[in-house]
C-alpha cells in the first residue's frame, strides 16, 4: 500500500498529522483509520465512513498501524476472489510481514499467519489440497447428516426445556455446530462441553487460548492416526485416504481448519438467526405465517449479519488497479464480507427482502470459496426449525439494547441469549437400527460443486445420559404430518 497518495495531510511525516482538536484527531499515520482501539468500536461505522471518504477500496490500518486496504465494493470483492492471477491468500508475499513491520507477537498473527493448508495454498498445490477436502466433503450422507442434526437439537433442548429458560448461545448455538462436526469427522465420543469451551477459547485469543488450542489438536491427531490405521466410513478416513496422499501434518492441519472456521461460521449464524426471530415480530410472523422458510431466514441472515465480517487476508501478485486504487505488488487486502453485503450499489434499500438471494459474500467465492456452506446451511436450517417445533412459544427474556456482543475485526458473536418459554416436558430420543453405510470415496474423486446422491447412514449413537425409553404407543398421524415430519429428518 502507498499511504502517501492517501494521506490526508499530503505527506508521509507522521509527526505532521492533524493537531489536538481537529475533527481528524485519532487518525493514524498518514491520515488512515484505524481498524482497531476505541475509534473502531463500531466497524460498520468505520467502514461507511471509509466508502464515504474513497470509494468501494479504502486504505485503513490494522492493530500497529500496519496498513491494508478493506475492500468495500461487492463487485470488488468478487474481483478480488474470483482473480487467482492478480490475488491470492499467501502472506509471505505481504510486503509489511516482508519488511517485519508485523511482528511475530502481532495481535492478529493467528488470523493471517502462514499454514500448509489449500486456504494459503496456489496453483497445483492448491488443487491437491483443496481436491482432498472437497473429495471427503462429497462422501458425506447430507440425509444422514440432517437426521443428526435434528436429533442432536433435540438432545440440546431436552437438557433445559423443563426448566422454562434458556441462553439459546451457550446452552444451543454454540453446541450444536460441534456435536455435528464430531459426527461428521467421526469422533462423536469427544463432543463434549470441554471440546466446545476449547474451541471457543480458540477463537477468542484468550491468554489461555494456546493450551486450549493444544487440546483440539491433540484431540485431532488422535484421530487422524486411528484412521490411518483403521479407515472408516467418515470425513476424516476419507481425508486420510485421498489420492491426494496429504502427510499427517497436513491431515492435522485440515482437520483444524474444518472443525474450527465450521464450528466458529455456525454458532455465529444460528445465533443471528434466532436473535432476529426474537426480536422482529415481523420477521417471525413471516416464519409462522408461512411467507418464509427457515432456509430463506437463513438466507437473509447471511446478507444481514454475516457469520464473518471480514476474512485476512488477500495480497496482490503484481502491480493492479482495484475500485479506482493503486494496488501495488505485496499489498494486503482484506475480504469485506459485511460491507460488500451492504453496498448501496447492490442494496440500495437494506429493509428490501433478500430471501432466496445466494449472490452475498458470506462464504466468499472464487478458489477459496466456503467448501462447507451447504453443512452450515443444514444445520441452521434443521436446528432452528427443531428448536422452534419445540418451544414456539419462545420469547426473548430482555430488552433487545440489553444484548451484548464480543467484537473484533473478523465477527460479532452474540455473548447470551437469554429466552423463556413455558415448561416441557422431555422428548424421547431412540436409536433407530442401522442401514446401509455410506460408500466409499471414488478413487479419482477430487473436487464437486453438487451434492451427490447417498444411501441412508446409521443413525449416530444416543449422547450419553440421553434416555432410551420406548414411547408410549400413539395413534398413526395423518399423511401431511408424516410427509412434514420426514422432511424435517424425524
């Protein structure tokens, strides 16, 4: 990045910025916001003032002042991704990292710091790594999966639905994406409340979070070597197992990526999606009224209040031209997904319905481009409609200025979501007998954009404590009761 053709006082000097009580008093070096301290409290804010101010790519600086440029602009955006010959996601090309500007103890290392995994990856090595991923993605039974996740949201709401409150975050949002996870790379045994506060803590960059961090990798690399020596009918077997040949490191490695950027995406968006329930009764009128699916709701959430805001980070391969800036080789550019889903040039009315519109950043695009989005969407969508099955009389037990988010420059995660709903009584969860298992992965199977017909999976195992109990016999429901309950995976 230039910061002289930017700075608002037309020099480089930092000594000469804006004197004390000018209306530019707090800008960093060069004129630049900063995306970070007291200023940029409200990113949304700082983001349109920087559309205001230069257009759909603005420069800004991250924690230490080290510049960046935040692309603003949809269409900018879907450039950015979508241009593997101009950008691409390896920071060792990012000239401040280069120079040693960014410092080894850098706030944001964990974000941006270089990993052998298909995300940092180019070219071949990228396709090996990626065609790994994807081809272990398209062995998974999606109708296997679904029944999962409704089970499993029913297992969650059966821990609190008797006591008539609830924190639809920590006691819901945030279990959910994990006790699917295991099941998909097939550790159902280590779900857990320790694995879900490890991973949370994981993400927060608490002074604890590198001993948790150890914890998931130790829980991973257990895994990864019980399915090299016995290969099962799973995601990571079939990561494992890939022509790709992928080293345990590099087995590792993904496994992190998958449970953790899935685990983080999710709880985010179940979360954002039942706190709109909660909290415009015109949306949720539109949900019980049958104007709305739950899969649109979560359609809309993805425009709205996206799980991440931004994703660190693009650099440029040579010199170019974004939105009207400069990019000069080495600059880093960061991926604004909350900002490119409020461009005015594509939402010029932001109360206008979005329903069934896929065109948002909020899995990216391009070679990079979620591999997992269709996961995340089935959990919100089954889980949420699960939960509200259940308790539909479900009501926020604050006021809605009363919720407190933890913010940093990549998401808003919703603290608490504190509800109450009349008391229920417990559901009963049986284990239903097993079928056909998954096949396995075709041997040249590398990348898929479409989901491939599967047999049905066993059901997973009862999560323990869960009651086993026959129900009580009851009369057949009527054929639109059973086709609806068999859509929802019961």
């Amino acid at each position: 990045m230039t910061p002289e053709s930017n700075s608002l006082t037309g020099t480089d000097d930092p000594s000469l910025g804006p004197p004390p009580g000018c209306p530019a008093h707090g800008l960093g070096p060069g004129g630049l916001r900063r995306l970070y301290g007291a200023e940029a409290e409200d990113l949304g804010a700082v983001y349109e003032k920087l559309r205001a101010e230069h257009g759909s790519v603005a420069p800004a600086l991250l924690h230490d002042d080290v510049p960046i440029w935040v692309v603003l602009g949809h269409s900018e955006n879907m450039h950015m991704v979508s241009t593997p010959s101009q950008y691409c996601k390896d920071n060792r090309l990012w000239a401040p990292m280069r120079d040693g500007m960014v410092k080894p103890d850098h706030p944001l290392m964990p974000h941006f710091a270089w990993q052998p995994i298909c995300a940092h990856a180019e070219g071949d090595e990228h396709l090996r790594l990626r065609g790994a991923v994807t081809g272990a993605m398209s062995t998974i039974d999606h109708r296997g999966i679904r029944r999962h996740i409704n089970r499993a949201t029913q297992y969650l709401v059966n821990k609190f639905c008797e006591e008539g409150t609830a924190d639809l975050v920590g006691q819901f949002a945030e279990h959910l994406p994990m006790a699917v996870m295991c099941e998909i790379l097939g550790m159902p045994e280590e779900y857990g409340d320790r694995l879900v506060q490890a991973a949370r803590d994981c993400l927060k960059g608490s002074e604890t979070a590198l001993a948790s961090h150890s914890y998931v990798m130790d829980v991973l690399g257990r895994l990864a070597a019980r399915r090299r020596a016995q290969p099962q009918e799973d995601f990571t077997s079939h990561l494992v197992t890939h022509p790709a040949g992928l080293t345990d490191d590099e087995v590792r490695e993904h496994l992190r990526v998958v449970l953790l950027a899935a685990y983080e995406a999710t709880a985010n968006l179940l979360a954002n999606v039942l706190r709109v329930v909660l909290t415009d009764p015109g949306f949720r009128a539109q949900l019980n009224g049958g104007q709305m699916t739950v899969p649109e709701a979560v359609e809309q959430t993805l425009w709205d209040e996206p799980p991440f805001s931004t994703v660190f980070a693009y650099f440029a391969k040579q010199d170019t031209e974004l939105g009207g800036q400069r990019i000069r080789k080495g600059d880093g550019l960061l991926l604004g997904i909350a900002p490119g889903n409020v461009d005015p040039r594509v939402r010029p009315d932001l109360r206008a319905n979005m329903q069934g519109n896929r065109s948002h950043l909020a899995f990216s695009g391009g070679p990079h481009e979620c591999p997992g989005q269709d996961i995340g969407r089935a959990i919100a969508d089954v889980g949420v409609d699960a939960l509200l099955t259940r308790v539909p009389d479900v009501q926020l037990a604050c006021e809605e200025d009363e919720l407190r988010w933890r913010s940093s420059i990549s998401n808003r995660h919703l603290v608490e979501l504190p509800v109450t709903f009349a008391p229920k009584p417990q559901q009963d969860i049986m284990q239903r007998p097993a079928v056909n298992p998954v096949p396995p992965q075709r041997p040249n199977s590398r990348q898929t954009g479409t989901e491939q017909p599967q047999p049905e999976a066993p059901e997973p195992p009862i999560p323990a404590g869960e009651p086993t109990s026959a129900p009580e016999p009851a009369r057949r429901p009527g054929v639109f009761r059973r086709i609806l309950e068999w859509w929802r995976g019961n």
